[in-house]
C-alpha cells in the first residue's frame, strides 16, 4: 500500500500543475486583453493609420462584420500578438514550476530500494521539467538549450553546446567547458536496477565531445580532451582517463592521426591534444627561460 506521504507529494503535483497553469495564462490574457481594447484608439490617432481605417469603413462597411471593422488590424497582427500573449504564459510558467518544485524533496545521490518509494518522489521532482517543453509547444524548439537546462540546476561551462541532447536530471549533470554533446546523445543521473533507484551526477570534463546516441550513466566521470564514439554507452560509476576516446567500452589513447582518432571524431569536433608534444612544448620553454 502506498504511504500517505507520497499521496500527499502526488496530490501536491496535481494542484501545483494546475495552479501554476491558471496563475500563468491570466497576465498573458489581460496583455491581450489590453492591447486589444486600447490599439485601435491608438491607431486611429496617428497617420495614415487613420485613413486606412476611414477607407476600410467607408468601402467594406455593407460586406464585412462591425467587428471585424473597428479591429481591422487584429486581423493583420493577431499571430505575432498571440506568439507574444503565449511568450508571456510560457514566462510565468517557468518561474511558477521552478517554484512548485521546490515543495517536492531532492534526494541525495545514492541507493534506495523499492521499499522505500523513493523512486515515485524522485519522478514527481523530475515532472515539472520534463512537462514545461510540451507547453511550449510551437516554442520547444528554442528551448532545447542550455539556458532551460541550466534554469533547473544544470552546471554547464562556457562555451559548450548541448544543442538536441537529452538531460534527463538537469541537477545531476555536470558538463566542463568547451564540449559538444552530439544529437539524441543522453545522460542520466539515475539508473533503475534489480534492487531499487540509483542517484548519482554525470560529470563531463572540459574540452570533449560525446558522439551522437551516446548513453552517459549515473556515477560516470569524463576526463578532458575525451572523444565519446557515436553510440556508445558509458556505464554506471565509470571513469575515462583524460585525453582518450572511449569505443567499445575501453578508452583508447588520442594520438594525432592516428587510425582511431580519425575514424571516431566527428567534425567540428574539439582539437586533439598531443600529450607528449605538449610535455616537450613545455620543457622547451622552460629551457628558453633558464
């Protein structure tokens, strides 16, 4: 039988759901309410918007509905106002689900068993962000960035790109600088097992490049300068040295030219760092200086 508190968290996300949507869809339809009723005053006092209006009446008054002739210009102007009304709920939104959250308990990284129920509260904490896209609707296409990402908790560094990657657990997410995750590459920061839900952050180092479909597991921590091959998945808890590329489950050593370096990395990939040439390019230097 399920416990009370976690009846309690579920009917808390139900009325949160419902009470962000209302408080956010009425600032949005007041703005067009708004700009509606007074517009057309506006317009009427300004040339040659007044003419036009003048000639409209004039000539189309005995085919066209009195309604359609004083607001003439809503016509013209009602998909870029409705996109600008619908920009405004979707704000509100934002702001009312990142609140919400907040009322549903972030579990610390770790085991839980089945037990325990824990895996139904970290779903419900996951709700808001993974429904606000389907609101969006015509605008979920700009919203696969990293500032959405980084809105509910996601660390990412400058100059990375994250473009169509799935962040399952924004929270749980760590991506250094520099990085390219590829198209439909994903990681996850929770992991269903035999015993229960494993919580544990994903952290990306800086100057890497995960392949396209790439599948990033719980607990697993990238080095710098790493080149994730296309389709391949880095398992719960595993670690890829610096400056290697992971295929086929073992990390591989970069080396400029070499045959894996130029069969797995992808254009526009970050440069390869040769290890031993920056030692020397190092020791130089160092030399120069003395």
């Amino acid at each position: 039988m399920m416990k009370a508190s976690t009846i309690a968290y579920a009917m808390y996300l139900i009325f949160s759901i419902m009470i962000s949507l209302t408080l956010s869809a009425i600032p949005a339809i007041l703005l067009f309410a708004i700009i509606v009723q007074n517009f057309t005053i506006f317009l009427n006092t300004i040339w040659p918007f007044s003419l036009i209006h003048n000639f409209v009446i004039s000539t189309f008054s005995e085919w066209i509905p009195a309604f359609a002739l004083q607001y003439w210009w809503l016509l013209i102007l009602f998909v870029p106002l409705a996109l600008i009304s619908y920009g405004v709920f979707l704000a509100f939104l934002l702001g009312f689900f990142k609140i919400s959250r907040r009322g549903i308990p972030h579990l610390e990284d770790g085991h839980y068993s089945r037990e325990s129920e824990a895996w139904l509260i970290h779903e419900f904490y996951q709700v808001y962000y993974r429904l606000y896209p389907y609101f969006a609707g015509f605008f979920s296409m700009f919203l696969k960035i990293r500032a959405l990402h980084t809105l509910f908790g996601a660390r990412i560094g400058r100059n990375s790109i994250v473009g169509n990657a799935v962040l399952m657990n924004p929270e749980r997410t760590i991506v250094g600088n520099n990085t390219f995750l590829g198209f439909g590459s994903v990681l996850t920061g929770h992991v269903y097992e035999d015993e229960g839900l494993y919580l544990k952050e994903a952290r990306i180092g800086n100057n890497v490049t995960v392949g396209g479909y790439a599948i990033i597991f719980p607990g697993a921590v990238i080095g710098d300068n790493v080149l994730i091959g296309a389709n391949t998945v880095v398992p719960k808890d595993g670690h890829v040295p610096d400056n290697t590329i992971w295929v086929h489950g073992k990390a591989i050593p970069r080396r400029p030219g070499s045959k894996a370096e130029r069969l797995h990395k992808p254009i526009g990939g970050p440069p390869v760092m040769d290890v031993e040439d920056e030692k020397r390019k190092k020791t130089n230097n160092s030399l120069k200086k003395t």
